[in-house]
C-alpha cells in the first residue's frame, strides 16, 4: 500500500552508520607500546606500514625523546613520512628538508619534500621539487618513476593551476546539456583560490534553447591538521531565446549558489565530510518554474583493512517548491594496489520523496536500488587509464524492478611535464543519476595544467 501524501515512508538510511562511524571515530585510540627504545622503533614502523599514521608519529616521537635514541636517517625518514600521512605537513618539509640537504643523492627525500609541500597546498614549490627529482635522477631509476607518477597523479585528480574543458550530456528524453570552463587557481599562504566562468547550454526538441553563464569563487584550506575546509560561490545567469513552456516572455532568472564540505580525518582510516550546496534542477519544467534544490550531505568512509572498507552517506534536501528528498547508501568495498589498481563493491541506495511527482523533475515516492560496481585504474608513464562499471536491480514503488548499469573511461594523458590532456566518456541507464530520471551518455574533454 502506498503511503499517504507528505509522509516518509519508513527510511533505512545510512544516518545510523554514519553516527556509528562517529562515536566509533572520536574514542580514543589504544594505547602505544612502551619499553627499551628498540622496542618503540620497532612499534613505529609496525603502525607506519600498517597505515596507523598517528600512532607511528606518537612511537617515533618516544623514540626519538627516549635516552640513548639514535637519529639515525632511517628513523627520521619514517617520522616524516608519519607526519605527511597524518597532516602535519610543516613538520614533514622540515624534516624532508633536512634530510635531502644533509644527503643530497637521496631522491626518497626529495620526493617527500615535495609531496608534502603539494600536500600543503604549496603547489609550485612542490611541484618544482619532484621536476628537479625526476630530471636529476632519470626516469628509468626508481626515484625519477615515483616522481613522475605522483607528478601524473597531481595533474590528473588534484585541483589544477590551469583547465580548460567541455563537457556534453544526452539523455534519453532528448535533453542535451554542453558546458564549456575555464578555471584558473593559485596557492597562497596554504590557501588554494580558484575563479572562472562556465557557460552551459540546454537544448531539447520543441523547447527554445537556454543558455546559463556562472562567475564562481572558490578555496580550499587546512583548518587543522586533520580538518579542510572546501568552499565555492556563485552567480549564475539563466536565460532563453523564446519564452518556455506556459510563460509569456523570455526566462530572465539570476541565482546565487553555491557548495561547501569539511573533511575531517579524526583517526587512520576513517574519513568524515559533511556539507551543503544549493544550485538550479536542471530539467525545461523546472527552469520554467524557477526550482532550485537545497542539500545537506553526511558521510563516513571506514576501512576496516588494507583492502576492506564500508561507506555510508546520507543526504537531505528540499526543493524550493518545498518537496523534501532523502538519499542514503550503502557500500562495502574491496581494493588492491598494484600494476592495476583494482576496486568492487556492492552498494545499497535508496531514494524518496514527500511530495510524489510535483512536476518539473523526477521525484518518485520510494526507490531502491541495489548492485554491484569495479574499477579499473593503469597507470604508465606519460598516461593514466580508468574504466568502471556497475550491474543491479532498481525498484521504484507500484513499477516492476529493472535491471540497470552503466560504465565510463577516463584518460589522462601527459602532454609535457606540465600539462593533461584528459578525455572521458560514460552512460547511465540508472534513474538516480539525473534530475529528469532518463538514461543519460556523456563526454568531456580537458586540458590541466600545473606550473
């Protein structure tokens, strides 16, 4: 029987895993070996190459402050290490620095040294660092190959200094959206600013098209060692060369959006991000009505092991038509690193809505869906290669369940020591995945750059 209209449904949400992974990730951890200073050496690497990245920082430290302690380079590369994985990145460079100044040959050192000032949002002191690495030492020695590959890394997933890119959707009810961007950053002080425009345009048979331009700011920023702070703003212009469907004159509409997230790290492997954003539903109907969606977002990643972990988001968000929306999932993965990084899970979702079907975009009164989804990432010397995909079951309330998939590319490949190209392809035939609740392809193009 379906549920009267304004009321939720019963909800098993990931809200309950999500304050689980709370109160589990604020205890205090366990209490660190004591015992002759070898023992703690010992201890510290242990924690250090089983990912306990604090408790090897708190090992070496007793180490280190402990009588007849030796400083030994093997023992000092270990603490930097623990302090760029745990956060504490001004002390990483200090130590990274010391240590490729005091041995100038070792390339492990330098490679740290910039990691770390990568890390600390110090892109080009970092960034000139591992160039000098990779030169120095030859792309065939081991050094010069860890260089260029976190060298690759940075360029293809970290947030660049330069992009250029376009982006095009075609879903299945005929609706085609193609965004054109650039965006320029720059580090300062540890604070990463990025602005540019981007213009989209929406075209769909027997509709006038519509143009939207956006002028967004935005920063990211360490708060504390383990807590950032991501953030952007703003303003977006949506207009029409005919008047839309039911109205009398040209759509005009301008709105301010915007999104942001904290990412709290409060042990080894455990991840919190929390946010909110607030931005236009993307469908001719709701332009006509000037529908734009609220969010608030909550989720925990745990890992349970090297290779096992369990990921759970809950999302809330309200319409400005003032239907309601909640969103939850649940994921246990499994990951291996090698010549080909290699990820599966199986994943839960569920969707519904207060207001059933208003008008103006998809808002179906429960959905749930369930599968399964791998990935696939090679990496090479002058190219990066990811492939994913997923197989499951969605069931939407009084529809019968059908079997729903995608699957998309992504290449990334290094022009020069500065500068990706990156391509991307994918389609969707999972109803979530648009505001419409069609099928949708799609394709990008993108130039990055880092200098």
């Amino acid at each position: 029987m379906r549920k009267a209209p304004g009321r939720f449904p019963r909800f098993p949400s990931a809200w309950t895993a999500v304050l689980l992974a709370l109160a589990w990730a604020t205890c205090p951890g366990p209490a660190f070996a004591t015992g002759a200073p070898g023992d703690l050496r010992s201890a510290a690497f242990t924690s250090l190459w089983n990912e306990d990245s604090d408790r090897a920082y708190a090992l070496f430290t007793a180490y280190l402050d402990a009588p007849g302690a030796r400083r030994d380079r093997e023992t000092l590369l270990g603490l930097a290490l623990a302090c760029s994985w745990s956060g504490r990145q001004a002390r990483a460079v200090d130590l990274y620095r010391e240590l490729a100044t005091s041995e100038p040959d070792d390339p492990a050192a330098r490679i740290g040294l910039g990691r770390s000032l990568v890390w600390a949002n110090r892109y080009r002191e970092g960034w000139g660092v591992l160039e000098d690495v990779e030169s120095r030492f030859g792309p065939a020695s081991a050094g010069g190959r860890d260089a260029r590959k976190f060298r690759l890394k940075v360029l293809d997933e970290y947030t660049p200094l330069a992009l250029i890119g376009w982006e095009s959707s075609w879903d299945s009810d005929d609706l085609d959206i193609a965004r054109f961007r650039i965006q320029g950053a720059v580090p300062v002080a540890g604070i990463l600013l990025h602005t540019g425009p981007r213009v989209s345009l929406y075209r769909q048979p027997g509709r006038p098209d519509l143009t939207a331009l956006r002028w967004e700011a935005g920063a990211g920023f360490p708060l504390r060692r383990n807590l950032s702070l991501h953030a952007a703003g703003w303003l977006e212009s949506f207009r029409s060369d005919e008047p839309l469907e039911g109205e009398a004159e040209k759509l005009d509409w301008n709105r301010p959006g915007g999104d942001f997230w904290f990412t709290w790290l409060p042990r080894d492997r455990v991840r919190l991000d929390a946010g909110a954003g607030y931005q236009a539903v993307e469908t001719f109907l709701a332009f006509g009505r000037r529908l734009a969606l609220r969010q608030t977002n909550l989720s925990a990643d745990l890992r349970l092991t090297r290779r096992i972990g369990l990921t759970a988001v809950g999302r809330l968000g309200e319409f400005t038509d003032g239907n309601q929306r909640r969103q939850g999932r649940l994921a246990a993965t499994w990951k291996h690193e090698g010549p080909v990084d290699l990820q599966l899970a199986a994943a839960f979702t569920v969707l519904d809505h207060s207001r059933p079907y208003p008008g103006g975009y998809w808002a179906p009164d429960h959905v749930a869906h369930g599968g399964l989804e791998a990935a696939a990432v090679l990496w090479r010397s002058r190219f990066v290669l990811r492939a994913a995909g997923s197989l499951g079951r969605e069931k939407e309330t009084g529809a019968d369940a059908i079997t729903v998939g995608g699957g998309s590319v992504h290449l990334g490949l290094r022009l020069s020591g500065d500068w990706l190209v990156a391509v991307d392809a994918g389609h969707s035939r999972s109803a979530i995945s648009t505001d419409s609740g069609y099928r949708r392809t799609s394709a990008g193009l993108s130039l990055r750059g880092i200098f």
